[in-house]
C-alpha cells in the first residue's frame, strides 16, 4: 500500500507539485488503519484500548511507516512485529521519546532511550531514527554518528534514507564537507539507497564553501548513479558559483539547466544565484542583463534579486548607483526591504555621512519599510561618531513609537556618543536608563562611562565607576584599568596612576605600552624626570615597546631643564630599542641645546635629523633660531630664517618673535623694528610679545622716545588682533623715561597704565617716586609713594625710591614735619626690597623680575619673554 501510494504522488508530482508534508500524511493515515487491522487479528476480538494511550498508539503509527517503508527483509519485518507487541509501558516510553525528539529536548529523549534499554526490552529502528534525525537536526554531528553506530550494532536493521540525509546536511551546515561525503558513499553499505535529497545535500556543502569543481564533480556522479537532478541541485551549482565569483561558469550552469535530458526550468533562486555572482565579479551590467532575461521568462524578481546589485555597489563606496537601483527596483514594482536600506546606510556608516544616512533612512519610512533593529543601530552609530547626543536621543524615542527593540547594542552604541562630546551626566543617565529596559550593562559600557570620566580629567569619578563595576560582579579589564590611568595622568596624578598600574598588574592584566605611555608622559610634562624613567625601566622589564611620543615626551622634559647630556642618552635608547626618532625627536633635541643656547649642538642635531632622511617642520627651525636669538647671534639667526624659507616652511610668529629677540639682543635695534614691520608685511600678525620685545628693547637702549612710539601705536587700535598692551609695555616705558630723567613722562605713562587696567609694578612705581625726588617735585613723589602702597607693594626702605630717600629729600628742604611722617608711614608698612643701588641708575627690569614684579623679555636683555616655555615638540 506504502508503494502504490507513493507511486501516485509521484505520477501527480509530475502533473501538480504536492506538499511532501501532504504525502507524508496520507501515507501515515493509510498505513494506521493497516496496523490497527492488523493489530486486531493478532489480538483477536480484543481489540487494543487507545484510551490513555492515543499518544503511543500514534507514535507507534509513525514507525511502523517508518518501518515498512524501509523494511527490505524478513529481518526488519519480524522486529518491526516485535516492538509492535511491546507492553503498553515501553510503548508510552517510545512515545515520550519521540515527543521529546521532536521538540528538541535532546537530554530527555536520550535518558528515556537509556531508560527502555535498561528495562531490558530493544528500541525500535524509529526510536533510533528520532534521536539520530534530532541530533543531526541540532547540529550534533558526533552524537548523530554515535546513535547511527548503535543501530547497527542493535542488528534492528538499516536507518532510512531521512537519517541518513538528516545526518548529511548536518555536516554541510557545518562546513564539513568530508564528513558529508564520507557518508554519502558509505549509504549503500548501510543498505540505504541515494536519493536526490542525499546528493542536494552534499552539493550544499560545496555551495556553502564556494568549490565549484566539488559540486560540479558530484552532480556528474549523481547523473551516472541514474538520479536526475531537480532545480534545488542546479541551484546548489550555482551558489557554489557565485560563492568564488565565477560568473562565466554560473551562466553556463544556468544555461545548461533546460538543455539535455532531465532538463529543469530555473527558477527565481537560480536566477539570482547568476546575479549574485556577476555583482560579485563587479559586472552590474551583465546582472542586470540576467534581470531583464529573468523578467522575460515570466519569472518576477524577488528582492534578493536587486539587493545583491546594491549590497555590491555600497560596499565599493558607489551610494549614488546603490541608492539608484534601489529606485529601479521601486520602479519595477518591487518594495525593497529593511536590509537592502541597511545595505546602504551601513557604507554611510563607513563614510561617517550622517546627512545622507538621515535622508534615506527617512525615505525608508515615507515608504512603509519598518526599520529593524540593526537599521536603527546603525543610525546611532552615526550620531554617535560625531557626538550628536541630541541625535542619538530622539532615535531612541523613535525606536520606542516604533515598536523597535532597543538592545544592548543599542545602548552602548548611544554611550559612546557621550563618549565623544565628553558628557559623562549623559553616559551616566544612559546606563541608568539601560537597567530600566531591563539590560544589564556589561563590561563595555562601564568602559565607556569611565573612558568619558577619563576624558573630562575626574578620577574620582571614575573610581566611584569603578567600584560599582566591581559590586555588579563584573571583571574590569585591561581597558577599565587604561581609562583609570588616563584620568589620573590627565590631571598630573602621576602616582594615583602608578598605584592604578600596579593593581592592574596584580590583577593578572597585561598593561600595555600606551596605558604605560600616558603615565610617562604625564610625569615628564610634569618635569618629574626620575620617575619617567622609572616608568620606561619598567617598561623594558615587561618587554613592551614605548612608542616615540613617548620617548619623546621624556627627551622634552630633558630639554626644558636643559639637560642636554640625558636627553642624548634617551634618544640614543630608543635608537637602541628599535624605535624610529622622527622629527618631534630630533626638534625636542634642537630645543635642548637650544635651551642652554648652544648654537653649535642645535645645528649638528638639524644635520643629524637630515641625515636620517627626516624633513624638519616649523618647530625644528624655530629652535634654532631661538638658540642663535639667545645668544644674539642675529646674522646666524637670519641665516636660518632663509634656510627655512628655502625649504618651502612658512614662518609663523614665533618665528618672527626670535628675530626680534636676536636684534634686541645683539643691540641692534634698527634690526628688531625692521622684523616687527616686516612681520606685518608678510601677513602675520604681531602679538604682545613682539611689541613688548622691542618695546623693551628701545627702554634697554635708553631711547625712551622710540619705546613711547611702539607702545602709543599698541593702544591707538591700530594692531590688529591686540586689545591693550599688557602691563609689561607699561612698566618698560615708565622705566625708560624715568632712567632718562623725565618725572612727567613717566608719571604719565604709569597713569595710563593704571587707567587702562594694567598693573604697574613695584619697580615701576619706586622709579616713579625717585625720578620725583630728583627733580624736586617731592609732592609728587609723595603722592606716587602713597599710590604705591595703596596697590599693594612694598616700599623699599633703602634706595633712590624708598622711604629713606623721601624722608631725606623733605628733610633737606626744610620740611621736618613732612619727613616724620614719611618715616611714620615707613614704620607701619611693610619691608619691601632695594631696586635701586645709586640715585643715578635705575636696577635693571631683571632684578624687577627676581623680586615678583613681570618678568622681562628674555634674560634680562630685549627678549621675548619665557614664551618659549609654550613650545611643544
């Protein structure tokens, strides 16, 4: 009955496709009532009660099908007559077997299987066939094998040919495509005969692996074994095809498919395997030519059809022909879907092209197409790159009014937003927000709220980070123990961050070269010099390799103290270690010598550096010239100020700021005037340092005139970028002019500086009052005395502008009254320091610098000032 009835579905197949689940069923139907006559004449007039037992009796319906249907022999039969006369309790346990089988509880269905065999009673071939089929089906390779081996070794008989391919796909799903084949040969055998499903599941195999000449090996076998392949083979062909991107031979494929005898018409599957594997050979012309060819067939193109010609054309950064066959395809009727959108936003994502991503996903929207998950994910990761916080928040919003899950990816996708635009609140707010939704953060997003502490320079917070991390029963990682020593090295918390090192260490974390990198360099911007170099031992200890700016960074705290000698040797170590010196390094060296104005060492490191085949960049000429300002070597200075120019480096203002410090300090002040115009001239903006040098410089040389000129211009608005002079041009002029002798220049100018806000130094006022005692106004030298102490500094009690020299000068003129009260007001103000040692020499603006007042332009001379401190390699 089983073969006549097969036998008819298979004469219909040919005419009208039915459901194999339809055949199946029917044939299961039929061959119940077979059993159940049968089982009425073994019994006699008793017939079996299905009452508490329907379940067993329809599993045991099952396999006597399963049964009959591969039964070949005396042998089978009789086992079959005999697990059909099993007690009523083991058929209950066969039943609850295959129940179990089926429902994918593996666990259960074995120990119910181990249960009937200790009962003493032999499972049947179904009972064997179900855990095989679920095992296969699971992906239990091993045990699907161990079970198979077991029924042959039980002499029950062959499993089925639904095993047997069960088995087979299992391997091809899992890439082993020996092991398919493997049993593939070895089906004859088991007494199992090949069908097309067998060999469908080989060609699989070699689908899913790309390896063509495999599938194309097995399809020939499969002809010669008498099996004609059907559309699901050419189609396994094909996808192998378009796995290695072999075009050529999957038109052949397809081509060949209704030729000869078997001919099978390629369906919408085959065709898209073509297309598929001309868009991944890069030939969109000849996969559109497969669309038309497939339209004219009458066979309609599916999604997968249009989407592989997008998925190609936005991984080749191609939007504009992505996005353009995404309106063909609209054109031609058919909607695209969530992914082929994702196709395309996922290269936005890539490009970092949040406008476009925007414009699209809402063209997705206008359509109908409801984003999933991952569509929206990739949006958040859009607004996260640029720290669009606002952006990332009303995503979300729209995720819940779409009834879109928010997942943990989600959620640290939005974190790292906050990340970016350093807004812990906002980080902290989305964890928070994160437990609300009932997802527990993991260990990347505390990394992230403690990355954004590290960022905004709190360790204390992000310790308090830390500790809760630890309480939730999460293992900080190599990052969480990086971001803690980020935060510390910030701030200059070097031994915070050294005791954050050694608990990273302890807790059997690998510290890397960065995270030892950020302490080392914290340390050296500190100038704290032994302890970088502790932290570059230890490094060495550890095997791990320091990156140049961090050699650097150490090789610049050197150079700031001027210590040549130990910068040398820290470079000469990383040359050592295999590090490549670039030009931070060798400028930090320029800068070292140029600290201890060494013009000659500053130049042997420039030829060193061109040597090495290393290009010098501004900073590295800019220190040379500084070493040759300092040392008022103008000409040498000038000479490299065109050896610059010749290498096509564009001077900046600190540049032009060394010249003029060269010509103030070689006297010449012609030569400094010159270059602050010149500046001008060549569109770079003179600063206060600029002026105030030659400013300085004029004062120094006793011209007080050209100094009230520069600084007049200062305050007319004419010098663009200033806003006032600063205090320091004030005090140089007062100081000229009272060193010349003028009491009313120089009150003046100390009043104007007053006027305008800046603050006049203590010398500046004391030479004010001395000038003033000088010329006999000791009215007015009273008053500027007064003023002086008023400001809040101190007198001097010694001096050509102390309370000495007043009270003496009232003394002589008669006026004892007036004296006393000066030396009244002597004994009730503070001691303040000596600036000047003669009534004719005012002391220099370098003794005003050693007691608190500004500090002049380089070292004591006409310089620029300690702006060179502001220079970093």
């Amino acid at each position: 009955l089983a073969i006549l009835t097969s036998a008819a579905f298979s004469f219909v197949d040919c005419r009208l496709p039915v459901p194999a689940a339809f055949e199946e069923l029917t044939i299961i139907a039929l061959l119940l009532l077979v059993e159940l006559g049968l089982q009425s004449q073994r019994k006699g007039s008793q017939p079996i009660s299905f009452k508490k037992e329907s379940g067993a009796a329809k599993s045991l319906a099952k396999k006597c099908a399963a049964d009959i249907v591969s039964a070949s022999s005396n042998r089978n039969r009789d086992a079959h007559v005999a697990s059909s006369t099993l007690p009523t309790d083991q058929l209950g346990l066969a039943a609850k077997l295959q129940a179990a089988a089926k429902a994918g509880d593996l666990v259960f269905a074995e120990a119910t299987m181990q249960k009937m065999m200790e009962a003493g009673s032999r499972p049947g071939i179904v009972s064997y066939g179900m855990l095989i089929s679920a095992h296969a089906k699971a992906g239990n390779i091993s045990e699907s094998e161990r079970w198979l081996e077991a029924l042959q070794k039980s002499g029950l008989g062959s499993p089925n040919a639904i095993c047997m391919n069960m088995l087979i796909s299992a391997c091809a799903k899992h890439g082993d495509i020996e092991k398919a084949e493997k049993w593939l040969q070895k089906m004859p055998k088991l007494g199992v005969e090949k069908d097309v499903m067998s060999y469908n599941a080989v060609l699989d195999a070699c689908a899913r692996i790309g390896d063509i000449d495999r599938a194309e090996g097995w399809l020939r076998s499969m002809r010669e074994h008498g099996i004609s392949p059907n559309v699901v083979s050419f189609s396994s062909v094909l996808h192998a095809c378009a796995k290695a991107s072999d075009a050529a031979r999957a038109e052949h494929w397809l081509e060949s498919m209704s030729l000869g005898e078997g001919a099978t018409e390629p369906n919408s599957i085959c065709y898209n395997a073509v297309i598929h594997a001309c868009s991944k050979a890069g030939d969109i012309v000849r996969s559109a030519y497969w669309i038309d060819i497939m339209s004219g067939k009458g066979i309609q193109p599916t999604v997968n059809s249009y989407s592989t010609i997008i998925d190609k054309l936005a991984k080749e950064g191609d939007v504009e022909g992505a996005e353009e066959w995404l309106e063909r395809m609209a054109s031609a009727g058919i909607e695209a879907d969530v992914v082929s959108y994702n196709m395309i936003l996922c290269n936005h994502g890539r490009s970092g092209d949040a406008d476009r991503a925007v414009v699209l996903f809402e063209r997705m929207l206008s359509r109908g197409v409801t984003p999933n998950t991952v569509c929206c994910n990739l949006m958040l990761n859009l607004h996260a790159r640029t720290g669009d916080t606002v952006s990332v928040r009303q995503r979300l919003k729209e995720m819940e009014t779409l009834g879109v899950t928010i997942d943990k990816v989600s959620c640290n996708t939005s974190i790292k937003a906050f990340v970016k635009s350093s807004d812990v609140r906002g980080a902290e707010h989305m964890l928070q927000d994160m437990c609300r939704r009932g997802l527990r953060p993991d260990i990347f997003t505390y990394n992230a709220v403690l990355a954004t502490c590290a960022r905004v320079k709190d360790p204390e917070r992000a310790e308090q980070w830390m500790r809760r991390l630890a309480a939730e029963g999460l293992e900080p990682d190599a990052s969480s123990y990086g971001a803690l020593v980020d935060a510390c090295s910030q701030v200059g918390d070097v031994q915070r961050a050294d005791v954050w090192l050694e608990k990273m260490a302890r807790a059997g974390l690998q510290v890397s070269g960065a995270t030892y990198g950020k302490v080392v360099e914290a340390a050296a911007k500190l100038g704290d010099v032994a302890r970088a170099e502790r932290l570059l031992a230890r490094m060495d200890d550890a095997k791990l390799e320091a990156s140049s700016s961090t050699y650097n960074a150490l090789i610049s705290a050197c150079a700031k103290r001027g210590n040549i000698e130990t910068a040398e040797r820290w470079f000469s170590h990383m040359s050592t270690c295999g590090v490549q010196a670039d030009v931070a390094s060798y400028s930090a060296m320029v800068h070292a010598c140029a600290k201890a104005s060494d013009i000659h060492g500053a130049e042997i490191w420039v030829q060193k550096m061109e040597a090495a085949g290393v290009e010098g960049n501004v900073v590295t000429y800019n220190s040379v010239i500084n070493a040759c300002a300092r040392s008022g070597d103008a000409v040498r200075a000038e000479a490299w100020f065109n050896k610059m120019l010749s290498k096509g480096i564009q001077p900046g203002v600190f540049t032009y700021n060394s010249l003029i410090n060269a010509g103030a300090k070689s006297g010449d002040l012609a030569r400094a005037e010159r270059w602050l115009e010149v500046m001008s001239e060549k569109g770079v903006q003179p600063d206060d340092v600029s002026y105030s040098t030659v400013i300085h410089a004029c004062g120094t040389k006793q011209q007080p005139q050209r100094a009230e000129k520069w600084l007049a211009k200062m305050r007319s608005g004419k010098c663009p970028g200033l806003e006032k002079p600063s205090a320091f041009c004030f005090n140089s002029v007062v100081q000229a002019w009272a060193r010349a002798g003028d009491a009313n220049r120089s009150s003046y100018w100390l009043t104007a500086a007053l006027h305008d806000g800046a603050e006049g130094s203590a010398a500046s006022f004391s030479s004010v009052v001395a000038v003033h005692i000088r010329d006999g106004s000791l009215e007015k030298g009273d008053q500027w005395l007064r003023q002086m102490i008023s400001a809040g500094h101190p007198v001097p009690r010694t001096g050509s502008g102390s309370f000495d020299a007043l009270a003496s000068a009232w003394q002589q003129h008669g006026e004892r009254t007036r004296a006393a009260a000066v030396r009244q007001l002597a004994a009730e103000a503070p001691s303040g320091p000596t600036y000047f040692s003669s009534d004719r020499g005012f002391g220099g603006a370098e003794r005003q610098w050693q007691r608190g007042g500004a500090r002049p332009a380089g070292n004591g001379g006409g310089g620029f000032g300690n702006r060179s401190a502001a220079w970093k390699p």
